[in-house]
C-alpha cells in the first residue's frame, strides 16, 4: 500500500531553479564557515558578540530559505552550540 505522499507529484525545479538553489547553499556553507570561524579565532570576540553573530546568521539562513526551521536547527545549530561550548567554556 502507497503512502499518500509517495504518490503526491512532486513539483518539477527548471535548470535555473536548480542553479539558483545551489548557489543559495553554497552562499549559506561559505557564510556558516565564515561565521564559525570568527567566533573560533578572535581571540577579542565577547560571547554577547558571538551569540549575536549566531542569531544573525540563523536569520540570514531562514531569509536565504523559509521555512527552513528545522533544517537550520538539525544541521548547523548543534554545531554553533558546540563550538559556543567550547570556545566560552559554556557548560
């Protein structure tokens, strides 16, 4: 038996949707890696500063991708907060 979803017809992305996603993540992976290493290297970089950095790119993310939530939230959160951890010693 066929799950409903399964047989709902998926819609359809043209070469230049296709491209423009790909550009879209790629700015999004250069920008998440630009943004942990700031946080990472600056040895200057207040956790206020830091945390502001990671709200800011979470927006920047969802603008880039609505409706997105729960993929920012599985995929880079954990990370942001693991490094947030290690860098302040945040327990």
């Amino acid at each position: 038996m066929e799950s409903d979803s399964a047989s709902a017809p998926q819609p359809v992305q043209t070469a230049a949707e296709l491209h423009e996603e790909r550009r879209k993540l790629r700015r999004l992976q250069v920008m998440m890696d630009m943004v942990m290493s700031v946080i990472g290297q600056s040895p200057h970089l207040s956790i206020d500063e830091a945390a502001e950095m990671v709200a800011q790119s979470e927006r920047a993310a969802l603008a880039m991708f609505p409706g997105k939530e729960q993929a920012f939230r599985l995929l880079y959160k954990p990370r942001l907060q693991r490094l947030m951890r290690e860098r302040y010693r945040i327990q």
